[in-house]
C-alpha cells in the first residue's frame, strides 16, 4: 500500500487541498495517510481535516497523525514537505531588521535577505530529514513545497542521493494569466518555461500552434492588464520575455524597483505583504479549527498543484508533463551545473524525467545568474556553518547591494544571526 507522509501537516489548508487531489484518484484511494507537525493542535486539526475529506469523497484511505518524526517517515513512499521552521516569529524578523537598515521588502520568502534568512534555518532541518530517510525510507520521494525552493533542493542535491523535485505553481498560474491578457482560451495554449524558481522565463508562448506572444505586447501596450501586475510588464518590456512569478515577488528581486523614488507607488508594490499574509494564515487557521470543530462543511475542488499528479503517475505509469525544480545536470547550458534549475519533467514509473532546454537567451540568463551566486553561497553558509558566506550572499543580492554600503550589509546580517540564534563562525 502506497504511503504518504504530509510533512508540517499543520498547513491545514494545503494539507486538505492536496489531499483532496490526491483522494480523487480512485488508485490512491486506499493509501496511507500519515500526518506529521511538530504542533500538537495543528497536527490534531490536520488529523480532523483529512478525515473529513476522505469521508466526503468516498475514500478509504488509513490515516495516521504523528508527533514522531521517524515513525512518520518509517516505510514512506512519498514526502510532501510543507514545514516552515520559526513561523510567524520568524518571519517579522526577517522583515523588521531589514526594515531598520532600509531595506524593504515584499514577500521575503524566496530570494533577498529574507530567502538568505529562511534558509540558513531551514537547510538544517532538511539535512536531519534526509539523514532519517536515509535510514528508514530510502526510496522514497521528496516531494518539496517549501521556499526558498532553489536554496533548499541544492542543499538536498548535495547531502544526499533521496531523490527531491521542488514545486511550486508559478509556471501554471502565470500562463493562465497572460492566456486571460491576451484574450485566448487557456485550453488551447502551449508553452515552455526554464529558468530558476520564481526567475525562470516563458521562452514559448503559442495559441494553436501560433507565437501568442505578439498578443501580449498588443496587451502591454494598451495597458489591458492589472497594474499590481506592472513589474513583470515592465520586465517583458526590457527583456522580451514574461517571468513566471508575480509582480510583488519580482519586485523584490532585482535593483530597478523598489529602491526608486515614486516606483512603489507607481507600480503599487506592495511592502510588507508576507506579513499581511502571515497574519491572516493564522487567522484563517482558528476559523478552520472552529468549522472543524462545528462541523461546517468545506469546498473541495481539484488544484493546479503538481503534487497528486507525480503520486499518481509514478503509481500507474500514467505518463504526464510537470514543471520541476532539479538539479542542473545539463539541463541549462549557461546556469552552472549542480545548481537548481526549474524546468519541464516526463513523470512515470521511471520517476521524474527533467528535460534538456540548452541554453537561455543571454539576458535571461544573466537575470537568474545573479540569484544563482547568491544561492550557492547561502548553501555553502548553512552546510559549512560559515558566517563569512551569508556576508557574501547578502552583499550580491541585488536589491540589498542598491539599498546600502557593505559596512551596514555586514551589521545587518551580524544582527539577524543572532535574532535568529544561528551558531556560524
């Protein structure tokens, strides 16, 4: 019987949503569920929404909660990771000490200081789990949900030989979103996108089998689009081609924005929006824990999240496309080798099938570079325990070098290890 383990089960809301997915697959029907947080409440009302969504769909899977990690893991197939150590705490640090030194941010999850931050204290976390598959999982599938997706799987790819794909759903969402700009039916749209996570690039763009992108620049020329989603215009403007994470992440990641007089106002750039967002996570997780509570039913429907369809193809050999995020093995001529790259992936029995793109077009390529430095070095600083390289990463990442001197770089980052209480030498 095919295992799963939910790994920080306590995302209640992903947890039902994936699980959702996966239960509507009738050959997935009768597999293991098991549950693992570190939250003893969470935990419980993840052990309540999952049976809920079973017993709503028909399904008869067994399903277990855990407080053990290894037990959890103990015999597993498949490890959908959804942790994100510190929490809420966490997270207004990451903000509020940039903030001081004038860094603002958006997001801070993925790239930046915040994305340095998060995984210096999550990369630890990952070795230990990959240590214990190692022991009682060994062929099992790390299927990873947590950012900063290219940090982490690096720091996977270069620990252990478990295999991991990073997912994430910027692919499918951004080109339904330029399908709606340009007026055509998302169904009858085709593409290919490479890059990094949340820095790679819809390289084609087709309507029948037709360049579609002509349609987008009509779009961006007449303004036909929403104006929170005015940076990645603007990037398709200079650049030629549209990337595929959102205007609010983007805004973030490069120099030309957000440390501009009026550009945050122009292009409604919204700082501080994790935050928002943080917040109202754990809102919705009290009003979810009251419904269960109650009684109340909740909406199932299917996601775009690739997590069900990769169970389900390697389970029957149902043969599908994914988007993944895997390591460069000469995927993409001119990223480095070794390094994260997201790309389209064959998945089946065989398990997941990156595919060779070659080479991206240069500025493209540039672009991703510049988070790829930043990235190997934040790796090297969580797998070497070295404080030097998180000086190093911080003072390449694009938006922190425009903001400050490397003087205030070096007080910034001092003073976040220790709000952190991360032992690095």
């Amino acid at each position: 019987m095919t295992k799963i383990v939910f790994f920080g089960a306590g995302s209640v809301v992903f947890t039902k949503n994936l699980l959702g997915d996966i239960l509507t697959f009738p050959e997935l029907q009768h597999s293991t569920i098991t549950l693992y947080d570190i939250d003893p409440v969470r935990l419980e009302t993840a052990e309540q929404m999952a049976r809920w969504t079973a017993k709503t769909l028909g399904a008869e899977p067994t399903i277990e909660a855990t407080l053990d990690r290894r037990k959890a893991l103990t015999g597993a197939n498949y490890v959908i990771n959804m942790i994100q150590v510190g929490g809420h705490p966490a997270t207004l640090i990451d903000f509020d000490i940039p903030r001081k030194y004038g860094v603002k941010q958006t997001i801070a999850d993925s790239h930046g200081i915040g994305g340095i931050f998060r995984s210096l204290r999550t990369i630890p976390v990952m070795i230990d789990v990959a240590r214990e598959m190692e022991e009682v999982c060994p062929d099992a599938t790390f299927l990873n949900y947590t950012n900063p997706m290219s940090m982490l799987c690096w720091a996977w790819f270069a620990s252990t030989s478990i295999p991991i794909v990073g997912l994430c759903h910027s692919v499918q969402y951004t080109t339904w979103q330029i399908s709606q700009y340009t007026g055509v039916p998302y169904e009858e749209v085709t593409y290919l996108g490479a890059g990094i996570n949340h820095v790679a690039w819809i390289l084609r763009f087709e309507h029948n089998g037709k360049d579609a992108y002509p349609l987008l620049r009509k779009a961006l020329e007449a303004n036909a689009y929403p104006l929170q989603d005015s940076v990645r215009m603007e990037l398709f403007r200079r650049l030629g081609y549209y990337v595929t994470e959102s205007s609010e992440h983007n805004a973030e990641y490069s120099a030309h924005f957000i440390p501009h007089a009026g550009e945050i106002e122009r292009l409604e750039i919204p700082i501080d929006e994790y935050i928002r967002r943080s917040e109202e996570n754990l809102k919705e997780f009290e009003q979810i824990r009251g419904q269960l509570q109650r009684g109340e039913p909740f909406e199932i429907e299917r996601s775009n999240e690739y997590g069900s369809l990769i169970i389900h193809s390697m389970e029957t050999g149902q043969s599908r496309v994914i988007y993944g995020n895997v390591r460069n093995e000469h995927l993409i001529d001119n990223l480095p080798n070794g390094c994260c790259v997201e790309v389209p992936c064959l998945v089946d029995r065989n398990g997941i099938q990156p595919t060779r793109i070659g080479a991206l077009p240069p500025q493209l390529a540039g672009m991703s570079r510049l988070h790829v430095a930043v990235q190997e070095l934040t790796v090297k600083a969580a797998l070497e325990g070295k404080r030097e390289h998180v000086y190093h990463a911080a003072m390449l990442d694009p938006l922190v070098a425009a903001t400050m001197p490397l003087d205030r770089i070096w007080a910034m980052c001092d003073e976040m290890i220790a709000a952190h209480g991360l032992k690095l030498t």
